[in-house]
C-alpha cells in the first residue's frame, strides 16, 4: 500500500515536472518528453496518431450520419447544426453561425503564442440518386454526398476533436471554416466561399495561410496528392444568346437563322482551343447545352447555349474570354445575327502557394511515409477554395480514398462514388500534424 503511494507521489511529481518542463522548452520535449513508466514519450505527432486512431469509429459513425442527410447547396440547415453543435461540446472559443448562410467558423486558441491558421471543409451535396445499397444510403431522395464532402467535413471534426484536447501544444490559434455551397449556390442565389468571405470569415482574427483538402478516389487510399502551383483548374461558367429573325423555314433568305449561326458558333469556339491558344496550355471549352426553335418549319430566332471554360493558368483565361468575344462577335456579324454572352458562377485557378507547399511537405511526408505523398497532374475541375487562396496563401491536397482491391474506384459527381473509410483516421493524422507544423514553423520564426 504504502509503497504504491511512495509511487504514485513519485509519478505525480515526474508527470508534473516534465508537463512544466514541456511547457517551457516544448520543441525539445514534445520528442523526448518520458512519461512516469518510462516508456518513450510520445511526440505530438504520436499523440495525434493515438488520439486518431481512438477516433475511428466514432469518426465512420459521424461520416456515414451526414452520408445519410446529404443537404444541397444553400440548404445544409441540419448539417450546420451537427456542426455547431459539436464544435461547441469541444469547448471551442468560439463558434460563428451563419456566415454565408449555413457557413460555420470556429476558433480553438492554443495555450502557446502564434500565428492564425485556417482549415476548410465544404457542407453540400448533390442532385444525385445514390445508387450504392448501403445500410448509411442517402435517405433525402434524389440528393447524395457525392463529392465527398461528407469525408471533409468527418475529418475537420476529427482535427478539431484532437486538437481540443492538446491546446498545451499549440502555438497561435487555428480557425475551423465548414463552408456550404461549394458545388454552386442555386440560380438567383449567392452562396460559397464568395459569399464567407464578404460576410467575414477571414476576419477577426485573418489567418496567415489556409489549408484544405478533397478525396480523391483516383488515388489510393493511405496516399495524399499535392500540386506545387495550379492544382485545379478555373471554371467560368457561361451563357450565350444567338439572336436572328424568325421567318418561314422554306424561305430563309428573308430571315437570320440563329440555329445556322450558333453551329458555326460552335465549332469556332473549339478552334480557340485547338488552334489559338498554345497547346502546352490546358483549356477546355464545352458547349454543354444548346436550346432554340420551336417547329421544325420556322426559321429561329434565337438559340441559348451554356457552357463552362476550363485553365489552369489566368492568363489563358482571359485571353480565351476575350477570344470567346471576338469569335462570336465575328460570326454573328458576318450574318446579319448578334449575340451576348454572360460569365457567371466562376472560379479562379486553385494555386497553392509553392512556398507553403514546400514547407509542408516534410511533415506529409513524415506522416504518410514518403512513397505516398504523390504529384499527379493538376486537375479540370474547379473547386472554390480558390477564392480562399487569393486573399491568403493556401494549400489544397488531395486525400486517396480509393482502393482498388475492395472495388472503392468511382469517381466522385457519380451514382456510384463511395470512399474507403479508412482514410477518415489518415485525413485526421495528416491534416492535425500539417496544421501544428504550421504554426511551429511560424512561431519559431517569430522569436
Ligand atoms: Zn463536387
Ligand atoms: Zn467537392
């Protein structure tokens, strides 16, 4: 009895004094701090990794709860309450509501001085009928978490649950953006990163950089993607009107036929691509709907076509813009026809900031090991925490989600996309420690 008192006291007092001392030199005993059993001490990377792993079903329950009350864009009412809810059961400083509608911002202080660091997970979902019979299948008809954003907002709540728990080890203060309407507010709506940002998400306090990520099921799960530079591509989304004059379909010499116009339209908005714009230069120009006429013996007098303009670098983009002008301004006129066109709902390039990608690396690849950190080839699609990127620097990452062998390989935006669980702990682990590391590089560098 007596003896295990002697240790128990002797053991109080090395946790107290080491814990004292971690506070003072925390660099230096976050790796070699040793606990009242000797044993190694943990270094905060494998106190993440622990806590992590104790997080994983906890973690799946809380990805498949959203996987089955998918909200569209605008609309994540009961998502932004799951969320708040959680954030504050943390003991967050403080938890923001509404920004941007159903956006969620939250700020956790570390106990230690630093800088502000940011982290972002998108809310919405989309209309898509899911198709995969699983016990956690979508039950909001016609609507699913397609895009994974289930996963991003799983593994955001997962980062904020570890590092609630160890604020002793956190040099500054990380901001927690849930951000609704990533895929697109509804027409006649704003919504997105746009729309937090105007309502003050990078405000009070602005972090020095921001990070994200999204799954990927085209990489495997236990590997993570970067770009250095563009990683995704802009999106400009854009709506022509071709007008004519209507007029009996046998006599069209007496009419301007906007069905002729807007085909050749077509097919020279292609040659900018294949014959304007360098061809080491990504840029995709799709014509995605075409709507005019309405009998087949009447000359139109009006087409509507939509599409989007897809690159990977600003310059092209608006050179292809001003193109688009030119082309259809040159058609149009050759035939007595005129046009207008309207970009919409656009997105800038997703340039992560090669410095911070550089810094950052070590610590992916110290965590995920080094054959699995991977540089695909930037991507097509577009993703709206560019707009996050041009007001501070940002990194966006890819996790892998996929996995070959159990069949995990549709894509995401398809009836069939489903993610490997397993990346939910990984995500976690990665994002904890790329955030930590932030703010240990830069507080560092402070004093
Ligand atoms: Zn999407
Ligand atoms: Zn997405």
């Amino acid at each position: 009895m007596k003896k295990r008192a002697g240790l128990a006291i002797s053991a109080f007092l090395i946790v107290f004094l080491t814990n004292a001392a971690a506070h003072w030199w925390p660099g230096y005993f976050t790796s070699f701090k040793a606990d009242a059993m000797g044993r190694q001490g943990l270094s905060a990377a494998d106190e993440i990794a622990r806590k992590a792993e104790t997080l994983r079903s906890k973690l799946i329950a809380q990805r498949r709860d959203f996987h089955m009350h998918p909200e569209l864009s605008n609309r994540e009412e009961r998502t932004s309450k799951v969320i708040a809810e959680r954030l504050r059961a943390l003991g967050f400083d403080e938890v923001r509501t509404g920004v941007g509608k159903y956006g969620v911002v939250g700020i956790l202080k570390g106990k230690q001085p630093g800088p502000v660091v940011a982290v972002r997970a998108d809310m919405d979902a989309l209309p898509i009928l899911e198709t995969l019979d699983v016990p956690y299948k979508s039950q909001n008809a016609g609507v699913k978490h397609a895009c994974g954003h289930d996963l991003h907002m799983t593994v955001q709540l997962g980062v904020a649950e570890v590092l609630s728990g160890m604020r002793e080890k956190i040099h500054g203060t990380v901001k927690f953006i849930f951000q609704p309407a990533e895929e697109g507010p509804p027409a006649n709506e704003e919504g997105g990163a746009g729309l937090m940002i105007k309502e003050g998400a990078l405000e009070n306090p602005r972090p020095a950089a921001i990070f994200g990520l999204h799954v990927m099921p085209n990489i495997e799960v236990g590997q993570v993607g970067y770009n250095i530079g563009p990683a995704m591509a802009s999106s400009d989304r854009f709506s022509i009107t071709i007008r004519g004059k209507k007029v009996h379909g046998a006599y069209p010499h007496d009419g301007i036929d906007a069905v002729v116009v807007a085909s050749e339209c077509i097919t020279a908005l292609q040659s900018i691509r294949s014959r304007r714009i360098n061809t080491q230069e990504p840029l995709v120009i799709t014509v995605g709907s075409i709507h005019g006429g309405n009998r087949f013996n009447i000359i139109a007098d009006e087409v509507k076509l939509e599409g989007t303009m897809r690159t990977l670098s600003e310059d092209v983009r608006t050179r292809a813009m001003d193109m688009m002008k030119q082309t259809l301004g040159g058609i149009t006129t050759a035939y007595g026809a005129s046009y207008e066109i309207d970009f919409g709902q656009n997105n800038p390039v997703t340039f992560n900031e090669p410095a911070l990608v550089e810094s950052t690396l070590p610590v992916m690849r110290k965590i995920m090991g080094e054959n699995n950190v991977v540089s695909p080839r930037p991507q097509m699609g577009a993703e709206d925490f560019s707009k996050f990127q041009q007001v501070v620097p940002g990194f966006f990452y890819f996790l892998g989600v996929g996995n070959k062998s159990k069949g995990i390989t549709a894509m995401i935006h398809t009836p069939e996309f489903e993610a490997d669980e397993d990346s939910l702990v990984i995500g976690v682990k990665l994002m904890t420690n790329v955030l930590l590391d932030y703010l240990d590089r830069e507080s560092a560098k402070r004093k």
